[in-house]
C-alpha cells in the first residue's frame, strides 16, 4: 500500500501545481484495480487536497458510491450533496440559493436534477476551483439511470471542475473515459503478503490449523498472494473463505480450488449482500 501511495502522491503533486499554474481545462480520471484499496486512495488524495488548499478560494467535493446504499444515492441526491459541500466553502450564501430555497421550503418540495445541476455549475463559477472526486463510480447504480444522470451532469461543469474518478474495471465507464488520463494502481506482493500473515493470526482457527501443521502457514500465504493478483479484496474473500474451515485437510482442498477470477467471487458477495436486504430475509 505504501508503494501505490507514493505512486498516488507524485501524481497529485502534478494535479496541485497545475491547479496552480494552468487554467482548469482537465479531467484527472484514476482507475483503481478492484481490491487495489481504492477507497482508501481516495481518502488520501482527499485530504491532501483540503491540507494543500486550506487557506484559498478552493472546494474539494466528494462522493463515495456504494452498492448497499444505492436505493438513497440517486443522481439528484448526489448533486445535492456536491451542491452542499461547495456552498459551505463559498464565503456567503449566493441568492441564486436563497432564492430557491424560498421557492421550495414553504411548499415542502425539493428542487429538481436539473435545478440542483444549475446550481452546481453557479456555484462553481463562484470559487477559484473546485476538486470532485468520486469514489467508486462502478457501485453507483445504473439501472435506473443514475450512473448515467451523474456522469452527464458532472460533465456539465467542466472546465469549472478538476475530477478524478475512482472505479473497478468496467467496460462501459472505460469507454466513455477514452479521452481522460488513466492510472491503474495495484497492490504491492509485500503489503498482500503482510495482510494475509495478520488475518492467520487474527483467525482461531486458523492459528489452530498452523500450529497443528507448522507449514500451512506458509502454503497460505504463497497460494493467496499469488491468486491475490495485487488485490486486497480478493485476498479478503479467500481469507473469508478459508477461515471457516475445521481442519487443515478443508484448508488445503480450499486453497487447491480457489476461484481465479474476482467478477465472480465479487458478484456473488455482492448478490448476497442484496439477498439479505430484500423482504423476509
């Protein structure tokens, strides 16, 4: 991990002094592998942002998409929320959003995706520049159209707006970023490594299982890191699964059958992360 930040880091020092030195004509989109951390990348390129430009005219926005939350994520809500964070930066209230606030309070309604996109893109012009990030686009739902609704209105602020974008591979996101810079980020083999050693430890039954057979530690820690393909959420789902088991024969049949591809593990978890919400479950 410390590898990918340093990685993250010298990129985000280019963004900075551009921000600084050039108009704002860019999108600065990043592509995370899935399991790479990308939520914690993120985070950091966050705070660094809000650290570099404390003290000036800036907003630094951002959105985390999630799967479990996406009944609530809508595209309105999420300009809303982009909407909220500029107008707490700006230094006074502008009376484009008193006067639609006066429009719809008394009434009890809330403004429209088109009202808040307007909004958004005033309120933008008002600040020196304004930093989106997006975390996890691919988790954003699409189908109902708010993947699609949130990417045409973020659109529609540019060039006001820097953006980096965060998300799991995904063909149909890929193809509409042709344009923008790419970086993919994996986890390094030592840091795969380092977190699986402490999940054994951290599992009963797997402490069990290596005193029991001083060697299956190490089988543990070679297979995952290598099936883990610098993915932490794919050395997680293996890890989840292999300590559940009663014997260190189960452990080993396990790690011999290992599924090769993270779309199915992480389609499955998230199936069943569904199932568990819908009625009567």
């Amino acid at each position: 991990m410390e590898q990918e930040q340093e990685k993250l880091y010298g990129a985000l020092d280019s963004v900075c002094i551009s921000a600084k030195q050039r108009p704002s004509r860019f999108c600065y989109t990043d592509i995370l592998q899935a399991g790479a951390g990308k939520t914690i990348l993120a985070s950091i390129v966050i705070d660094s942002l809000e650290r570099y430009f404390e003290y000036e005219n800036v907003a630094i926005a951002y959105i985390y998409c999630s799967y479990e939350d996406q009944d609530n994520q809508t595209a309105t809500n999420l300009l809303a929320s982009l909407l909220q964070q500029l107008v707490r930066k700006a230094s006074n209230v502008s009376e484009n959003i008193i006067s639609v606030y006066k429009s719809h309070a008394p009434r009890q309604t809330r403004p429209s995706l088109d009202i808040f996109s307007t909004l958004l893109r005033s309120e933008a012009r008002r600040l020196s520049k304004v930093f989106v990030v997006i975390d996890a686009l691919d988790e954003c739902s699409k189908n109902n159209g708010t993947r699609r609704s949130l990417v045409e209105e973020i659109r529609k602020l540019q060039p006001s707006i820097q953006l980096l974008t965060t998300w799991r591979h995904d063909a149909a996101i890929e193809r509409e970023s042709k344009s923008v810079t790419h970086i993919e980020v994996r986890a390094s083999d030592q840091d795969i490594r380092r977190y699986i050693e402490n999940r054994i430890k951290r599992a009963d039954r797997l402490v069990l299982h290596a005193k029991n057979d001083p060697s299956l530690q190490d089988t543990i820690v070679h297979t995952i890191s290598e099936k883990g393909k610098g993915m932490f959420l794919l050395a997680q789902l293996h890890m989840d699964r292999l300590a559940g088991k009663y014997s260190c024969r189960n452990v080993r049949r396990a790690l011999q059958n290992l599924p090769k591809e993270l779309d199915d593990i992480y389609d499955k978890a998230m199936h069943n992360r569904e199932s568990l919400k819908a009625p009567g479950c």
